[in-house]
C-alpha cells in the first residue's frame, strides 16, 4: 500500500513540475515583445560596437631559450688548478637574476618599457616610439587641451637627458598601459623553452617594432646578466696574459742583447763576469716567465670555454611580418551575441520581478 501510495505522490509530482512549466513558458510567451525589443537593442549595440571598436594588429615573436651548461665535472681539475692562482673558472652557481620564469617578468618591467618607448621610430623620423603612441592613440590631441598638461613631446633617450616630472609621469602612465592592455608574454608549454611575446595596437607599424626592439633589448641584457661574471675573468685572464707576454719580450730583447755584448766586449775579465751573471739572470727570468705565461695560458682558455658553455642560446624562431595578423571583431558575430546577451538579461528581469512579487503576497 505504501509503495503505491509513493509512486502516486511521484506521479503527481511530475505532473506538478509539468504544470508549472507549462506555466513559466506561457509567462515568458506573453512578454516576448518586450524580449524581442531587448534583443533587437542589444544587436544594435553588438552592431555599433563592433563598427566603432578599433582595429587591432598583433605583432607576435617566438623564441627558445636554452641555458648554458653552467655545471661541467670533467673541467674540476683543471678549474682547480686555475684557483691556485686566484681566478675562478668555475660555472656561475646559484640561480641568475634572469632565471628560470624571472625573464618573464622583466619583459613586463615598466622600466623597461618606459625604455623602449624613448628609442627612435626608425631611421629617418625624428620622434621616438612614445610620440608615435600618443598620436595613435590620439592623446596628443586630449594632453592640449589640459590646461596642466598642454602640447608636450618625448625626444629619444641619450646619455644625458633629462626629462621633467610631468614627462615621467605621462611616460609611466603609457608604460602601464601597454603592459596591461597590449602586451603579453607566456611560456605555449611551461615543459618548453619556447616563449612568445605578443604585442597588440591600433597601428602596424607601431605593434612591429616595438615587438621587435623588446624582444632585441631583453635577449642582450639576458645574455649580459648571464655571462657577466664568466666575462669578468676572461678579461681578467686576457689582461695578465697580455702582460706576462709583454715582459717576456722585454726579457727575451734583454737577454739577446746582453749575448750580444758577452761575445763581442770579452776582453776585461771583471766586465766579462758581470755580462754572464746578467745573461743567467736573464735567462732565469725569461724561463720562469715562459712558464707562468704557458699556466696563465692554459687558465684563459678554459676560461673561455666555460665562458662559451655558459652563454645561453637564443633562437628566434617566429618573427612579425608585414602584414601583420588583424584583430577585428565581425558586426554579424557582435550583434547576435550581443542580441542573445540581452534576451538573457530580460529573462533574467522578468523571472526575478515575479518571484519577488510571490514573495511579497
């Protein structure tokens, strides 16, 4: 009897939730002109939108970063023996300040963007990237008519110019711009060593370089950073080997001459004794030299190839081609979408309004 009683109750609780939307279909059905109406307004707006929104072009790089072999176990001895005289050859050790992800990060630092911003357009121009992005983005035109701002420029950076407060603070304002609205910069596959960095504007031109010169700029000072220490004792060790070189000519004329002397001037035994210590002091010398020369040697060109195994490689792999990849939004795909959207919002409207009316009773 039970059994029965509850499928009876199930029956007639499908036929309940039947009923009642029957009922929400209905209610929306006698309000599908105000429903429609939405739907027209939104695709309008979808419609007007997707005229008046920008054309973006995307300039995209990709490159693959592989780090130098800062660690290598059959260079011990040898970088062992080059401590002995106070030069380290080893690999660079602990992590860099451009290490792993840190790169991805510089490419979004403000400085360094405020620094691409004052390079030069190109060759022939005589205004810098940042003028360019003010006329773009037509805030050449909105700065004069500030009373606070007025007509203002950016010249390129050189050793030695300064720029004023005002100029600082516009630059900032662009740097942040950029880096939160048309720059981005990822890793396709964190397992990879690819990266790509897309750079988004309203001008070509614009997008391609300073997607190129940011990717130049970064590249350089990661190879510097990573190198900087390795460099330092290779020029450390070129400098004493230099030297050493230079003495032992010196030792190498000296000694020649005082042979030269011995043979000719042997008439005054006294002259001839002092002659020959001289050229055994000389020969000692030359010799020792010879064989400090021959170590320093050997240290400067391990040196070197420790230097050339720690230096990362960077491939470029993809550059940004004229014409660039255009991102335009479609009038057709905007005014549905937005069409849809607004329908949403007055199913939304409508279903909310009843409820609350319920509720109130």
């Amino acid at each position: 009897m039970s059994s029965y009683l509850e499928e009876k109750n199930k029956k007639l609780t499908l036929k309940e939730f039947l009923l009642k939307l029957k009922e929400w279909v209905q209610f929306v059905l006698k309000r599908w002109i105000f429903l429609m109406i939405l739907g027209v307004i939104g695709g309008i707006l979808g419609f007007l939108y997707a005229g008046y929104r920008p054309i973006l072009y995307s300039a995209k790089m990709t490159f693959i970063l592989e780090e130098g072999k800062s660690n290598m176990s059959g260079l011990g001895s040898l970088a062992s023996l080059a401590g002995q005289f106070g030069v380290d050859v080893g690999g660079a050790g602990g992590e860099g300040v451009l290490s792993g992800d840190n790169i991805l990060l510089y490419f979004k630092s403000p400085s360094l963007a405020r620094e691409i911003l004052l390079t030069q357009f190109d060759n022939k121009a005589q205004f810098s990237l940042a003028d360019k992005y003010i006329e773009v983005y037509k805030l050449k035109e909105k700065w004069a008519k500030n009373e606070k701002i007025g007509t203002i420029s950016f010249k390129t950076f050189y050793a030695g110019v300064s720029y004023s407060r005002l100029q600082d603070s516009l630059l900032q304002v662009i740097s942040n711009k950029i880096i939160s609205d048309n720059f981005n910069v990822a890793r396709p596959d964190k397992k990879a060593s690819f990266i790509d960095v897309t750079v988004e504007m309203e001008d070509e031109h614009l997008a391609k370089k300073y997607c190129e010169r940011i990717v130049q700029r970064v590249v350089e000072r990661y190879i510097n950073v990573k190198i900087k220490r390795q460099k330092a004792t290779v020029d450390k060790l070129q400098a004493r080997v230099d030297s050493i070189a230079n003495l032992l000519q010196q030792k190498t004329y000296s000694g020649a001459s005082l042979q030269n002397t011995s043979s000719v001037m042997d008439i005054n035994p006294l002259y001839r004794t002092k002659t020959a210590v001289a050229v055994e002091s000389t020969l000692r010398d030359k010799t020792l030299l010879a064989t400090i020369f021959a170590s320093v040697t050997q240290n400067l060109e391990i040196a070197k190839f420790t230097l050339s195994q720690e230096t990362p490689v960077i491939q470029i792999i993809d550059e940004p081609i004229y014409p660039l990849k255009v991102d335009k939004l479609s009038k057709l795909k905007a005014a549905v979408l937005s069409s849809i959207f607004a329908i949403i919002i007055g199913l939304f409207y409508i279903f909310s309004k009843r409820f609350f009316k319920r509720i109130m009773k």
